[in-house]
C-alpha cells in the first residue's frame, strides 16, 4: 500500500486524501480513548473528555437508582444480579420434606411459611391391605385393614388370622355380612330382648378375628371384618396425621368440634379411657357437661389380650356395654381391664 499525504495530527497519522477519514479501526477514530481492551468490555461515553472508553460492563458509568428487589431500592450497586427460582423449595416462605403423593401445601402461622403435610381429610378406604387412615388418641398412627372373614359358624366361635403385626389397640372393629339370598346383617348384630341364639357378636385376640354365633348361620357365607388399631412399634407424631385439626379419624383426649348436626349445631368428639370401669351395669361418669344428645358411641372392652366389642356373647358369658347422656354402663360375667369409648355428641348449650 502507498502512503501519500501522510499527516500528523492530535496524536494521530491520518491521510487526507479523499476528503479526510480513512480510519480503520475504532481506535483511529477522534472521538475514542480505547486502552488495552480486554474480553466483554463495552463503550461508554465519558462527558467530562468528550470520549467514548472501553471498560467493564458491570462497573462504572453511573448508577442505578430506579430499581427495586424485593420491595428495597437498589442504589450504587451497578446491575443488580436477581436469582430466578427454579422449583418451589427454592421460596423463602415455603419449607418442604419428606413429601408425599397427594400432599397439599398448607400455611403455618407460626413458622410464617408454606408447609407439606397430610391431607385434612384422609380418604376411608376399606382395603385387605394395611393403611394408615389417621392417629389415636396418643397420636400413634391408627391403621385400618378389612379381613375377609368367610362363611359364619354353626352356633360355634370360627378364628381367622388377621395376620397384623405388633398389635397394640383395636379401637374399632365392625363388619357386614350376608348370603346368597341377598339378606345382610351389621356385625356385632345384637337383640337384647331374645335369647342368645340370635347374636353374631366379634372379638379379636393379638393374632385371630373371633365370630361367634348363637345359631347356625352358615348360609352368611360373604363376611368382612373391619379393624382399625394401633401399633406397639409406632411412637406419638410419627404417622401422616395428628389428633388435633382432623375432621375425620382423629380421636383426641380433648374435645373436638367435627361436623354440625342436622339442626345446625356443632357435633363434638371426645375419646375417653376407662380403666378397670365397674361393671354389672354400674355407672361410670364421663364428665362431659351440657350434653343433649349422643349420636355416634363407639365401645371397645379389653380384658388381657382379648379386645371385645361393645356385645359379646361366649357359652352364657355375656359382655354388653351402653352408653347415655350420664355415663357408661357395662355388664359383664368378667372383669374389664380397659373400656376404650369415642362419643360424638351435641350440646345443650349451643
């Protein structure tokens, strides 16, 4: 290349033929002061000489003063940096563990954060598979399982493993059965009024469910059993849900509103535990106050290892329990350890 009408100038060689310019480079250019750029700089203008300088991207240049993070104004911080959540544990109000399928998100107040848990309504499922369906009143997990019992015996008791482990309390045992026919019988099914050949009453020992019957009643060949129990291997707080807050299956020592009844008033819950209770239909005070009416009972009479229903019938040795407005009655040719008594009830003074 030929050089001609080379001059110096300001600092600079440039040519002047063509009418000026001939810059080819951003360095040759008048308005520029560009010193060992490095990777990513960028210009920016400096008014003070006029000049458009390399430097970082991220420094100099002037302030941010317009921008807000979280709600605080960000002031000679040069470009605020942001962080962009990728999944709900990434919130600072939500806190996360151990989580579970069907598990909804629900506020605690107390730790100001979004938390994980049991849903509030746990489903009634009857399956022959163990499932945790709530907590008993010590806030052990309270497990359900449905045996399929079989045909009834002939006026005889017929044991049937239910093959659960570490049984601790039945709190609940109940069941239906009926024959080809189409005629259906609740379990325990009870009359008082007739003789004992009319009773198909349960009990259930640490390994068997017990039917016992007062007459042939083998034609009732499709029998299912329901327990629900706890586990001598469970500890309180360890299950899915808690005693307090549940409308279903929560079984607490203090009493709970549950529901409304059908006036309209609250229906409360209560479980209750009397041990050694007098029997031979003595009273044994609940002390609950203002009751009007009791709506639901639920009895379950433990004497060693056996668990009894609130009716049990065994070669003349009747076990029967009631409960009213003032107390629990039990009769019975034994002594009971323990009456376990759930009451929903409403209340005079709602």
């Amino acid at each position: 290349m030929a050089w001609k009408n080379v001059q110096y100038e300001n600092g600079k060689y440039k040519t002047s033929s063509g009418g000026g310019g001939g810059a080819s480079s951003l360095t040759d250019l008048d308005d520029t002061n560009i010193s060992s750029p490095s990777n990513g700089q960028v210009l920016k203008y400096n008014s003070t000489n006029s000049k458009w300088e390399n430097a970082n991207e991220s420094g100099g240049g002037g302030t941010v003063t317009d921008v807000e993070v979280n709600g605080t104004s960000v002031v000679n911080q040069g470009v605020a940096q942001i962080t962009v959540p990728d999944d709900l544990s990434d919130l600072s109000d939500v806190a996360l563990s151990s989580l579970q399928d069907h598990q909804p998100l629900r506020y605690n107040a107390t730790s100001q954060k979004w938390v994980n848990g049991a849903d509030s309504y746990p489903p009634i499922i009857y399956s022959d598979t163990e499932r945790v369906v709530g907590a008993w009143r010590d806030g052990k997990p309270l497990y359900q399982k449905t045996i399929n019992f079989g045909a009834l015996p002939d006026a005889a008791e017929k044991f049937v493993a239910h093959n659960i482990s570490n049984l601790d309390k039945i709190t609940k045992l109940f069941g239906i059965t009926s024959n080809s026919s189409g005629g259906t019988f609740p379990l325990p099914f009870v009359n008082i009024e007739t003789s004992p050949g009319y009773q198909i009453v349960l009990r259930a020992t640490a390994s068997d469910i017990v039917v016992r019957t007062g007459s042939d009643r083998t034609a009732f060949t499709n029998t299912f059993i329901t327990l629900q129990y706890t586990k001598t291997t469970d500890t309180a707080g360890s299950g899915a849900w808690t005693t307090e807050g549940t409308p279903t299956h929560h079984y607490s020592t203090t009493e709970q509103v549950v529901g409304t009844w059908i006036d309209g008033k609250p229906v409360y819950e209560q479980s209750l535990t009397f041990n050694s209770p007098a029997y031979n239909w003595s009273k044994n005070d609940h002390n609950i106050a203002n009751i009007k009416r009791i709506i639901e009972s639920q009895v379950t009479l433990v004497n060693g290892s056996s668990k009894f229903t609130p009716y049990y019938h065994n070669a003349g040795d009747f076990v029967g329990a009631i409960v009213n407005e003032e107390g629990l009655y039990i009769s019975s040719g034994q002594s009971i350890d323990e009456a376990i008594v759930t009451l929903r009830y409403t209340k005079t003074t709602d």
